[in-house]
C-alpha cells in the first residue's frame, strides 16, 4: 500500500497538476525561505497575487526580488509584513489585509 502511494506522489507535476490560479488571491506566512519561498513562486507561476507573508521587511522584498529573477511567470508577489508569534500583530496584519484585498481564496501557513 505505501508503495502505491509513494508512486502517486513521485509523479505529481506543479506544471501539469495545478489549477490556473489567475485571479485568485493567496497569502503565504513564512515565505521568505524555504517551503514558504518555494510555495510563493510556484503559486504566482499559475496566475496568483501572492501576498509573502514575512517578519522581515528587508529578507522579504529580497525573497521577491530573487522569485522575480528565477522567473514567476504571469502572477505578482507582493510583500506583505506579518508576525503570527505576536497575536496583537497578527490581528493588525489581518485588519490591514481586509482593507487591501476584498477576499483570501488560499492561507498557507508555513511559518
């Protein structure tokens, strides 16, 4: 059974295997690096405003400017300041994200 399994995940394809996300609107926490930083550039690859979601202003617009150069096709990232360890923090950037965006089609929590 597990080597069923292994053998559907080795075969997914981002390319093939995603839906056309154009017009949707996506925020993704964490995303400076890593999973998150991977996750941002491959969502925006399928059409998606992507919020990247940072406690770093300076380490996030220099995760945006890095995607831009390795290419995000015909999506936009932006960068969006948020600290999920600070509840009063997290409340404000979810006050501010309401007033940017009218809705959130996908929250990826990676941080």
């Amino acid at each position: 059974m597990i080597g069923c399994f292994a053998h559907q995940v080795s075969s997914f394809d981002p390319k093939h295997d995603l839906n056309d996300l154009t017009g949707k609107v996506v925020l993704v926490t964490g995303a400076n690096t890593g999973i998150g930083y991977h996750t941002v550039k491959l969502l925006a690859r399928q059409g998606a405003k992507v919020y990247l979601g940072a406690r770093n202003e300076t380490k996030g617009r220099e995760a945006i400017r890095k995607m831009i150069s390795e290419g995000i096709g015909r999506g936009q990232v932006e960068y969006f300041n948020v600290d999920l360890g600070d509840p009063r923090q997290a409340q404000d950037a979810a006050e501010e994200f309401l007033e940017m965006e009218t809705r959130l089609d996908i929250l990826s929590e990676v941080s």
